[in-house]
C-alpha cells in the first residue's frame, strides 16, 4: 500500500493509475476505522477498483465547541489495517496542505444544511461538502464510497455530486452494526461501559418506529413521539431529534408512496450520537 | 462543429475524446461573441486543444434588477463565428438543463466577492464560480481560458480551482480593445453613438494612472484620486470604483514590490463597464 501525504505526490499517484486505465474508488474517512470502514473498502476493492482511502479528521467540519481534538486518531493501527485489507493507497494529508494560506472557497447546500444535524451542528456540512468536494478532484475517482449511518451527509454528497456534475457514483453502504444493534460509529470509543450499555436503545426505537409505519401508521408526528417517549425512559439519554423524511429530498414529510428515513439523534454524556432505518 | 444542448450528449462527447487521448480547451462564454471571445478561442486552438466552447447566459449570475433578459443573444451568428473559427464543439444548454428542481449546491469566495464587482453586485461571483465549477467537472479540460478584461472574475476562477484542486490550468488571456482603447464587451452594444463617444476615457483613466504609477506614485489614494477627477470631469459617466489591488489576492494596496492591478468600474447611462491594467 501507497501512503501518500501531500498534492503533489497523490496527482502523481492518481495520473499513473489513470495512465493503465485502472477504475479508481475512493474511500473518503476520518481514521480511527471500524467494521464500517472496512465495508467501505470491501465494496470498493469488490468493484475491483483501484481502491484510495483518504484518512483526513478534516478541521473545517467540527464546531468550536465540538471534539476535534479529542477524535480518536491512531495512524499505525489504520495504517496497517487498510494494508492489510489490500487497499492500494492511503492519502493521510496535514490540515495545511488541504487548507493553504488564502484558502476560502465555502460550498453550501442551503436546504439540506438547515435541518437535522446541519440544523445542531452549524458549519458541519459546508466543512464535508468542501473537502469532499476537494478529495473527488484530486483522485477523480469512478466511483466514491459513503456509508448509510450518515445518511444526511449521503444525501448531501449526492446532491452536490448532482448540482456540480462531478463525473462519478456515489456508493451509499449499509450501516454496519455491532452485535446488539449499536451503529459502529469512531465515536463510540468516548461511551463509558455505562453509557454503552444504554446506547443500542437509539436503533430500537428506530426500529420500532419503522414496525410501526409498516403496521400502516402514517402520521409521522405519531412515530417520532413514540420513539421520542421511549427514549426519553432511559435517563443517560437525551433526543436530540427523531423525525421522520422523505429518503430523498429529506424534507419532513408523513408516510405515502415515496421512500423515507427515520433519523435518529441523542446524546449519552458528552457524546452524541446518530442512525437510521430506511422505509421501504 | 458540434452543437451539444444536453448533458448527456456533452458527456458522451468528452468521453470520446478523451479516449482518443486529446487534450481538451474549455472557453465559458456567455454568447455574443467579439473579438475578444475569439482570441480566447485562438488561444485553444493554437494549444492544439479539442476546444469546447461554451455558450450559456447564466441566470445566477445575474441580480434581479441587472440585464438578464436583454443581455444580447444571437445564437445563429455565434454558432457560424466559432464554426468558422475551427471551434470542435459548441455545448449551449438551457438554464433548466443547468439547474434542475432541486438543484441547491452553492459556491462562495467571500474574500474576493466582498468588494468591487462583488460588493455592487451581490450574488453575481457566486453564479459564477458554482457554474464554472459545473462546466469544470462536465467538460474535465486540461485549461481553461479566461479573459484578463473581467480580472475579478479571473481571480476568483484562479483561487477556486486552487482551493478545490481542479486538476487543470486557467490560462488568462490579455484584454482585446477597439481602436480607441474601449475593452471589447457584450454590453458595449447597448451605448447609444454618444454614450460610445465617451466610453474609451475610462482606459484613458487607467491609462493615466498606470503612468502615475510608473513615474513613482506609490500611494493608492493619489492615484485613485485622479482617475476618479479625470473621469468626473465627463458629465455622462458615473464612477463606481477605481482602485489600486494586489494582483493576487485582490486587496487593496500601495503600490510596492508586488505585481499590483488597478481596478475600474463606471456607469454610462444604464450601462456599466468595467477594465482594468496590470502594473508589473
């Protein structure tokens, strides 16, 4: 595996593969990888593409008051795990070389920025649109890889995808979770054993919620409250948002012919954190 | 020539010429081509470019209360211009085929759209920048070729290919002026014969104060100043701005060991005009 860590050397890297006409997929992360990581990669390399994780905990999309410094990080352990899982290369840049002097260019996405996390975490989306924005012109890849558990950050990649014409498929991956139900998530390393032992209790009241549209409730404010007052019995907890979606569009919307998403968002503590489930 | 109206088909053209291996010239242009247009075009065609024009007034771009609707428009007489050239392809889409419903991805500089053009026109670099950046990823060209007559716009371009790392180069290409010194433009066709009479006296002032300049003024304010009461002493002009920048990042400056650009804007009747000198 290539680890490259400036411009230069990954331009050089990606026209060389361009060169022999490999397909080119990238992985775009923040380190600190878990199973859903590795399903990102699996898919990819699956593909049989030549397989690019970018490991970058991308300053620009963490609040003042959010946990930049405290995110997990730990380049040796990532390092030879994606070597180890046949990744060609890892692209691990400073924040200097991503973000030079006189950098300004901002990216927004108006309507999907201004709800859910985009609505608790101001800032949050511009910061992933413009680095995500920069990963796909520097590795041009065929196909770029996003796991499910962030699912407005999926819709928020597509939707720039779509509006800039970027020339590539945005592969959404299913949320990969731990045994009793747990999103895997780098945040769950702050959770105390305490704290863990509560936190499965954000993907059953997903899934409660999403028996409850499929035995014919439409109403979401019905839903949403449900699942909002069976969290709310669990003290370490508090909502955040539960709110149903148009899958799409991701405008509030109650339950009809269109595809939706239950969202889900708490804190445990000083952690936050987030899932969902798909309708079909 | 090509004349491409879709997405689709711009795309399945690119790929194909990208397969043959040759490089690619993207000239954005807004129609109602002159001569300075057509030296964008040269400039292509002599890189031994597949050149690609394209021909799109950009709503965006444009303040509720600016000239959109009688920006001049003649798409038989461009499409014969840039044929007769040795234009390769002519990609002219409609605005909904550019912004479908939905569409919301924003781009903003807000360093550089904080003053001049930027401050007299909100909005305007925004509309910019977001659909040079959609006909950046539909057209991937290796450059792309920009007039020095718009130098705001030009920089923003330089800066946001920088910041989002567009793998291409922005080839700038030197004003094109009448006889009289006028800077080629669209919207010099809409100044009645005497409103014309007087236009040239704002090359005429920025020619002044690059002589200024030259012969040892290095104070901005001076220079601005004169520019500003020669340009007064014509009843039909209003001045917008004249000032003295830095080249690169566009902040005003005295004039030093730098390069330095001075920046001029004015009002003649309805119509604004805008040029521009460098001082090495």
């Amino acid at each position: 595996m290539r680890v490259i860590n400036t411009i230069h050397s990954l331009r050089a890297y990606i026209n060389s593969i361009r060169e022999q006409r490999y397909t080119v997929g990238l992985v775009p992360t923040m380190g600190a990888f878990h199973e859903g990581h590795l399903a990102l990669m699996r898919r990819s390399l699956e593909n049989g593409d030549c397989t690019v994780v970018s490991l970058f905990v991308n300053p620009t999309q963490f609040g003042p008051k959010e946990d930049l410094e405290k995110y997990p990080r730990d380049f040796n352990r990532d390092s030879q795990l994606a070597a180890d899982f046949g990744v060609h290369a890892l692209f691990a840049p400073t924040a200097s070389e991503m973000y030079p002097e006189g950098f300004q260019t901002h990216i927004s996405l108006p309507k999907i920025r201004s709800r859910y996390e985009g609505e608790i975490r101001p800032g949050h989306f511009d910061g992933v649109a413009a680095v995500c924005a920069k990963l796909f012109n520097l590795v041009q890849p065929q196909r770029a890889y996003f796991g499910q558990k962030d699912y407005q950050q999926l819709v928020l990649i597509q939707r720039m995808v779509c509006d800039l014409n970027f020339s590539m498929e945005i592969v959404p991956v299913p949320t990969v979770r731990e045994p009793d139900g747990l999103a895997m998530s780098s945040r769950n390393a702050y959770l105390s054993p305490e704290e863990r032992a509560v936190a499965p209790r954000l993907y059953l009241a997903l899934r409660q919620a999403a028996e409850m549209a499929e035995q014919g409730e439409h109403k979401s404010a019905a839903i949403e409250e449900q699942a909002v007052h069976f969290l709310a019995e669990e003290p370490l907890i508090k909502v955040d948002y539960i709110k149903v979606a148009d899958a799409e569009m991701l405008e509030p919307a109650d339950l009809g012919d269109r595809p939706a998403v239950i969202l889900g968002a708490i804190r445990i503590g000083s952690t936050r954190l987030i899932d969902n489930i798909l309708l079909k």
